[in-house]
C-alpha cells in the first residue's frame, strides 16, 4: 500500500508540472506569441497555439515540430502510467473532475487503439493504461497521431499565412486586455477545478 501512494504521489507532482506549465501558457500566449513564441510551445502547445506559431514564418519547422511534438507527449505517457498502474481508480478520479468524462470513457474503452490514434488526452491515456495497452503500441500511436495532427496544423498555417497575421495584428493591438482576459479565465478554471 505504501509502494501505491508512493508511486501516485510522483504522478501526481509530474502531471502537477505539466498542467502548471499548460495553465501559464495559456494565461501568458498573447504575450509571448509573437516575441517568444517556442517558450510559449514549450508551455503550452495546444492547437491554437501551434497554428499561430506554426507555418515556417516564426519558427523554423525543424525547432517547431522537435519543441511541439515533445511538450504533446510530455504529459501522455504519464497518465498512460497511471491508468497501468492504478487501473480504475485513476479513470473514476478523472471521470468525476470532468463533466465529458463518462462518455468520453465509454468511447474510449470500445475503441481505445483508435482513440490513442486520434486524440491522445488525458482521459484517452488513462484508459489506455487501465486496458493494459502494451506500452509498446501506445508509444507508437501516440507518436503517430500527434505527428499527423501537427502536420496538418503546421501545413493549414503555411497555406493561409495571412489568417495567422491578421490574428496576430489583433492580438498585438488588444494584447494588454486580451492578457488580463486570459489571466482572469485561467484563474478562474484553476479555481474550479481545485474547488471539485
């Protein structure tokens, strides 16, 4: 029993890590995407962030796909092993933290190569650890899907530049309210989560 607290603790801190970085990339995206915009992959590289920094005209393709790529499995292989290693219990702690949670565990369970494949969340993960995946093809799907997803975020930038600039001008004219705004809003989902 003391091993089992031991190990959950340790999951807890990493994923601790990561979802802190997660949460400061989005409090701090508008001001760093045009002037930093790796630190900001490197803190958060959700969808849209990769969109606005993605394309080859901020950031090379080489830095972009290496840092975006990384910080997406960062945090999957964590929940993969917690859902391994704890099994069900893992999968009722997030299904009662997230209101999406029982469906997306249903959808999850019946076709859980095809999730991992698609879209490799959290709940995604952890299920995949609690079916005892082999690590072997988690790794590999994982790796697969995101590596897709991100080619087609990367190449959907480069094809319509003039999107990504004209949301970056917005974001560079509104930046200062757009940064108290977003500082606000993930203060506030922080809260309610720790609140649950």
């Amino acid at each position: 029993m003391l091993e089992w607290a031991r190990t959950l603790r340790v999951y807890c801190f990493l994923v601790s890590i990561v979802v802190l970085m997660g949460k400061a990339g989005d409090a701090l995206g508008v001001a760093l995407v045009e002037e930093w915009p790796v630190a900001l992959l490197v803190l958060n590289s959700n969808d849209v962030h990769c969109f606005l920094t993605g394309g080859g005209t901020r950031v090379d393709w080489w830095v972009w796909f290496l840092v975006t790529t990384t910080r997406r499995m960062a945090e999957d292989p964590l929940f993969y092993m917690l859902g391994h290693d704890h099994g069900d219990t893992g999968v009722e702690y997030i299904a009662s933290r997230l209101p999406a949670a029982d469906k997306i565990t249903l959808i999850a369970k019946k076709f859980t190569y095809v999730s991992v494949l698609i879209d490799p969340g959290m709940a995604v993960c952890l299920i995949a650890g609690s079916t005892k995946m082999p690590p072997a093809h988690f790794f590999a799907l994982n790796l697969t899907g995101t590596l897709w997803r991100l080619c087609v975020i990367y190449y959907l930038a480069a094809a319509f530049p003039e999107h990504v600039d004209y949301v970056l001008a917005l974001i560079h004219t509104y930046q200062r309210y757009l940064l108290a705004a977003a500082i606000v809003a993930v203060s506030l989902s922080s809260w309610k989560l720790c609140r649950l």
